[in-house]
RNA sequence: GGCGAGUUGGCGGAGUGGUGACGCAGCGGAUUGCAAAUCCGCGUACAGGAGUUCGAUUCUCCUACUCGCCUCCA
C-alpha cells in the first residue's frame, strides 16, 4: 500500500512541495505558541487550528505514535511584567515573580480552555520559556564563542552579518532592510540589524542570572533553544501566522543554523494569513477586535468557529463574517443530525483526505465532505478535520424534553379544525411553539415537534 | 519604499485547457387546512486587456482594484 503524498507550500522555497519527513517514524512538528499575557484573540486561534489539521493528518498518514507536536508558551514578556508590576503596586502581597507566574498561570489555563473548546488537540509538549533559560544561555554562550554573537553593556545581540543565508526565509535583504529604516539604532549594536538574545533586567524586572548579568532572553531565543531540546539540531515542520515570518522565524534560523550548522533546524516552513474581520484587518483601534471566549460567550460554538476558519485556505487571508459563522451553523447541525448515534467508518473518505494532503485544502475538504453520502463515512472523514467529534456536539443536540403533551395537544386541536373549518386555534399552539424554537411538522401522518436551533423550553406556551 | 496574497453567480467557496461543483439565500412545482420539513426543477459567474492554443475561467504578459506583512503581534 502507497502511502499518500502529502505536499505542503514551504516558505523557505515559496513553493508547494512534497512532504518528505526525516524520519517518517518520528515526526517533527513545531508551532509557535503564544505570549500568555491575556485571552487569545481569534487571530490567535488560525494557526492552532491549521496546525491540529496537519497534525490529524500527519497521524493519520504516518500512525499516530510517530508524530510529536510541540507549542509553546512564551512567559517572558514586558506585558506581562506590566501585569505583573501593576498588581503588585496595586497592593498585592507576592513576589514580581511569583505574580508574573500567577499572570501566566491563568492565561494559560484561559488558553487551554478556549482552544479546547476549538476541538484543538493538545500538543504533546507545550514548553514554557523560563523552564529553559539555562538552554538559552547555553545557546546564547555558544554563539558568542563561534563569532556569531557579542555581548555588550548587558546585552547580547546577535551579528547579523555573520550568517550569510540572512534574510532567506523572508526573502529580504539586510542591506534592503537598513534602508528601509524601520530598525533600532542602539549604541550596543555593532550593525542597525543585529537583534538582541539576551538584554539586562532591573530589580523591577524578573531576571536569572548569566555571565553577562542579571537579564531575562530576547523573544526569539526561546523556540530556538526549546525546538533544540526537544527535537535536536533538525526537524520537521516549524509554524505560526505570517506575521511571524519575519523577523522572528528568521532570527530563530539565524541563531539556529549557527549555533547547530551540522543541522537544518526547519525542513519545512508553514505560515497561515492573517485574519480579518467583515474585511478590514482585526485591530483595537477599529472596534473589531474581540476573542475566542467573547465568541463563545455570545453562544457561537467552538465547532463553528472551527468551520469558518477551515472554510478558507490557512495560506489566504481568512474573513471572520456573522453570515459565515451562520451557515457554518446551519451545515454542522445538519451534519450532526445525519450522523447522530452512528458509529463512524473505519476510514476517512479518499477525497477528503486528498484534499488536506493537497496543501491542507480544507476548503475542498469541506467540498467533498458534502459530497458524501455515507453518514458513517461523513463522520470519519470529518473528524479528520476535527468537526463532528462528540465531544464536542453538545450544542447541536436538541433539547432531550418531552413534547409529547403539545404534540397531541396540537394534533387534537387540528383534527377538530378538520371539522370545523376554524383553524385559528391550531395556528396559535403552533406560532406559540414555533417562538419558543420548536420545529412543528405537521402531516396525514400526524404532528412531529422537534426542538430546533434556538430552543427554550422556558417559553413553551401553558397547555 | 521592500515583500507577498488575492479578484469565480446575491453571498461563501471548489475545481478544471474543451460536457460551468457544492453550500447558503432566491425562484417555480409536488406535498400541506396554511406552513415547516422533505422531494423535484431553475440560475448561464470565472476583474479588464493582449498573447499562446483548434479551444482558456484554467497557461504567459500587462493593467486595474482589494488586502496583508515589513513595529509587540498568530
């Protein structure tokens, strides 16, 4: 048996490829998490998404148990310091680290609770920052040792100029970029482009000790040394949002290459768009800036929220509309009617899994997840793409209340109707059931309720 | 300024060098006391221009427009 071909568009070549592992028995896959200093927005969400998808269908394509998902979680952060020391000059009585740990705690608990809600499977790792520093200065030492890095008044930066494949994955130059001007000058800096990997804390910062002082790693160091650690000099696939992209996955490759040039770090490079909101970029200033929890807060389902963003391609920019996430609604409780009680096939459909080996095509998933006619087969193909789980159908399931009592109420009232040609009665229980959600069929064959999508059963009308 | 993405019917969107998916909405019909649900049927869309070709929505070039990233940011 030929295993399918996934293929993947690496930014590193801005090419759709084939996906060839390392080691098909050991899978790499690396996503860059988020900075836990509040509730994921939805933007937050797109990758994670993207990335539970290639993960279901790289277990799916190469076994399960040859697969290992890392995330991580950046706790080093000037937001969440911010937090912190707003906390403690509001009077609370812990240590700065102590509440910089209490800060990230409950983000990452929020976190974990909204992308659960996603139908997100967990990664197997999920990495914090400041468990690695002593890996960081590790890496960091090295680098100064081998000339790619230097340290001065505090800080270490990194020499830009030292790595010659600089830019690649970006597709810039640095010459292009110093004069495009968008860099810091800083008297530490030997070159405008060189970024820092270590910089000096003060006593109202959280701080670990190194040979260059007390200080606390740059941004990009972190998944440098933690991808290290975790997978070694090489692995499979590294990912996040577009915006990552440059500078921070490029940094990550400069330190990386240099500091294991024996290695590859990144075989392959997956980047989602960005996301927008009714067609304008997600922004605070724009008002249209909201999380995952205020959407399912307002009742939209996690599993919605899920459709729409499989709706479009993760390489495009995706457009979170009210009408998506309606008809996205209207099609899963369809769906979840069809397959309710049934067990799903042994295997996903050969056209669903096809299109997600076509570059995560999830928007052609979907087209042939409709196409499809097997309720069993519906139901595996779709939890390949995570919707239809059953944990997570709770909400598309009609109300277990007994209509019974209005159901030969209604029918009463309508064969008497038959009768007396006055059908008002019978319109009125009907309009009064029809307010309160329920789906009133009526036939020869009698009267069928059926709670529907916004039922209540506290505005049942009084028999 | 640098880099990149996109433009398919009312909306969302798949896909293809030659019989124009699918979903939602809409329209007509069957059915129904009326509806709902269901079933049947209908729509003649691929930004514009030039080129390659027997033939292009699909390939090439140009133009227009939209959007994103380049700064903490997924």
């Amino acid at each position: 048996m030929t295993r399918t071909t996934i293929r993947l568009r690496n930014s590193l070549s801005r090419k759709v490829e084939p996906f060839v592992p390392i080691d098909p028995e050991n899978l790499r896959l690396y996503l860059c998490g988020p900075t836990v200093y509040d509730r994921a927005h939805l933007g937050n969400a797109r990758p994670v998404v993207v990335f539970d998808v290639l993960n279901r269908l790289l277990r799916h394509v190469y076994g399960a148990h040859q697969v290992t998902y890392v995330r991580n979680f950046t706790d080093v952060d000037d937001k969440i310091n911010a937090t912190a020391l707003a906390r403690k000059n509001a009077g609370a009585d812990s240590s700065l680290e102590a509440l910089i740990r209490e800060r990230t705690e409950e983000t990452i608990r929020w976190y974990h609770e909204d992308m659960d809600a996603l139908g997100a499977d967990r990664p197997d790792h999920e990495p914090r920052a400041t468990d690695y520093i002593d890996a960081m200065i590790r890496m960091i030492a090295g680098l100064i040792e081998s000339g790619h890095a230097y340290a001065a008044q505090g800080h270490v930066m990194f020499r830009v100029r030292s790595f010659a494949e600089y830019g690649k994955l970006s597709g810039r130059s640095v010459d292009d970029m110093i004069a495009g001007a968008r860099v810091e000058v800083a008297p530490y800096k030997e070159d405008p482009m060189d970024f820092v990997m270590w910089k000096p804390s003060d006593d109202e910062l959280p701080g670990w000790d190194s040979p260059w002082g007390r200080g606390r790693p740059g941004w990009h160091i972190e998944c440098s040394a933690m991808s290290y650690e975790l997978f070694g000099d090489s692995f499979d696939i590294h990912g996040g949002g577009i915006d990552l992209q440059f500078p921070h996955h490029e940094n990550e490759m400069a330190q990386s290459c240099c500091a294991h040039p024996q290695g590859d770090f990144a075989r392959y490079w997956l980047h989602n768009e960005m996301l927008q909101v009714e067609g304008k970029k997600m922004s605070k200033s724009l008002g249209n800036f909201f999380t995952v929890r205020d959407l399912l807060d307002q009742g939209i389902p996690g599993e919605v929220i899920r459709f729409v963003f499989l709706q479009t391609h993760y390489a495009k920019p995706m457009d979170w509309t009210a009408e998506k996430a309606r008809q996205a609604e209207v099609t899963l409780r369809k769906w979840h009617a069809l397959t309710a009680g049934i067990e799903p096939a042994a295997s996903a459909a050969p056209s669903v899994v096809d299109a997600l080996a076509d570059d995560l095509n999830t928007a052609g998933a979907i087209a042939a997840l409709h196409a499809l006619r097997d309720p069993a087969v519906l139901k595996a193909s779709a939890h390949l793409l995570g919707l239809l789980q059953t944990d997570m159908a709770g909400w598309a399931q009609t109300a277990d209340v007994d209509l019974t009592m209005w159901a030969d109420k209604l029918a009463d009232l309508r064969t008497a109707a038959m009768q007396t040609k006055d059908f008002a009665p019978v319109d009125a229980l009907k309009q009064a059931l029809v307010a309160a959600g329920v789906e009133v069929r009526m036939s020869k064959a009698g009267v069928e309720l059926l709670p529907g999508a916004g039922f209540d059963p506290s505005q049942l009308p009084e028999l």
